[in-house]
C-alpha cells in the first residue's frame, strides 16, 4: 500500500490524478486535505456553505467549489481539516461520506454562541466555543480509524483534559470523546 498525503485546495488536481490512476503501486492508504476556509462553517463570523445539491456557496465565497470537493472524495478523501474560524466544529453533511474538522481556537477565540438554524444549515454535527487543541491519531491494525481528541488549552498553551464538545440541536448533551472517522 501506499503512503497517506496531506495538501491543500490548490492541491485539486493531484487528487483527480490519484483517481485516475488507481492502478500505480503508490496509491495512498488515505488522503487527507487541509486548507483555511472551510466547505460548512456554521460561525460566528465566517459562516458558510455549499449547497450540495446546486452547487451554489453560500456566505463566505473562498470555500471549495462542488467539483473541488466532489475530486477529494472521489480520489478516497473521508475527512479534510480546515480553520478559518476560531472555535471547533465537525461537520458531515448528509449523502457524503466526509467530514470537515474546523479548529481555530488554539490561538484567539471567538467564544460566542452558535444558532441552532446556522448549525443545521451547515451540517454541524457538534461544536465546541473553548480554546482547544486537536490531538489526532489514526488506529486500529490497518489504520483504517482516525481518532480525535478536543483537547482544552490554559492561558500558557498547556493542555487540560477534554473539553465540553456539544452535540447540534441536543442542549448540552456533549458528543462522545474520541471522535471517530473511518477512513
């Protein structure tokens, strides 16, 4: 098997080659794209979305286009990794087997409450508002499980234990440490 790669959206080219060419001895185990704006954002200040069934962008223009997007699942992507927005949010919308991690809150945080209509909208399955890290692993005998951590920061940098990670429309109910992807 090959090796996993990590690129970025100018990236979408390599992804639709890796589609084609599934037949070459170094198809990667998995892809994982990460770059700034993310495809579903549910804010405070960059909300966003693709309209997955028109291809229309809602809000903050920079996210991937439907194509972009519909090339990184098509070439095995079943998670990218994005910022722009300085909080935690974990999006999967429906009928795509791929999730977006939107962490941003390891530097300023912008620590406001998100609406339940703008996290619908944006296909957030749970949010968190706290400064935080991201601690990922990827597991199991043919790594085949990515797990992830929300990690809480202190003042200094330093991390704390878990951090309250909230499930979308359920008031308070936190979502399950780790968080598990199959990829």
């Amino acid at each position: 098997m090959g090796l996993g790669f990590i690129f970025c959206e100018e990236s979408t080219s390599f992804a639709r080659q890796t589609r084609v060419n599934t037949n070459c001895c170094l198809v990667p185990k998995w892809l994982i794209p990460f770059f700034h704006h993310p495809p579903f954002c549910a804010g405070p200040r960059h909300a966003s979305r693709l309209d997955l069934a028109t291809g229309n962008r809602e809000g903050d223009y920079k996210t991937l286009s439907k194509p972009q997007l519909d090339d990184f699942i098509g070439a095995g992507a079943r998670v990218v990794f994005c910022g722009h927005e300085h909080n935690f949010e974990l999006a999967k919308p429906s009928g795509y087997e791929l999730y977006c991690v939107i962490s941003g809150a390891g530097g300023a945080l912008r620590p406001a409450e998100l609406s339940l209509d703008a996290l619908q909208k944006a296909s957030i399955q749970s949010w968190s508002n706290q400064c935080h890290f991201l601690m990922v692993s990827i597991k199991s005998p043919h790594r085949e499980t990515m797990e992830i951590r929300v990690i809480g920061a202190r003042a200094n940098g330093t991390p704390t234990e878990d951090i309250p990670v909230w499930k979308t429309g359920e008031p308070r109910l936190r979502t399950e440490m780790p968080i598990k992807i199959n990829l």
